[in-house]
C-alpha cells in the first residue's frame, strides 16, 4: 500500500512529465500524437518511480516509446522546464 508521501510524489512527477513530454514533442514537432501518462508508481523509499504511459495512434506507439527511451537521460534528473 502506498504512502500519502508516495502518492503525492507520484502525482507531482505525473504532472511534470506529462509538461515535459508535450514541450519536447511540440519541440520536435511531432503532431497528430496523444501521449498521456497514464500513471506513476513510487518505490518506498522515493529512490526510484515507474512511468506509465499511453500513445495514441497505436501505429506511432512503437517509434515514440523508442525516442523516449533513446533520450531517458534527458527525463531522468531533471527538474520542472
């Protein structure tokens, strides 16, 4: 069962990354796209988060999830743009 802490935690970092993955598609212009996250999912200790997300058309959903994971290192450590 989660903590209050955790599920604050959780809404705050699905709330930013869904800010910072419209600002990097808009960006790279990638249009026609619906991308949410879906959900969030905090470790005990805050150490580490799961990110779900949905991509919509299906057909673009294999291409998208393959940039996101290319740039993981632009998500991870960065604070609110």
């Amino acid at each position: 069962m989660e903590s209050q802490r955790q599920k604050k935690i959780a809404q705050l970092l699905r709330e930013d990354l869904a800010d910072i993955f419209l600002k990097d598609f808009k960006a790279q212009n990638v249009k026609g796209v619906v991308l949410s996250v879906t959900d969030v999912t905090v470790a005990p200790d805050l150490s580490a988060a799961k990110v779900f997300v949905s991509i919509f058309p299906k057909m673009r959903q294999a291409q998208l999830l393959g940039e996101i994971n290319t740039h993981l290192h632009r998500y991870r450590h960065v604070p609110k743009r």
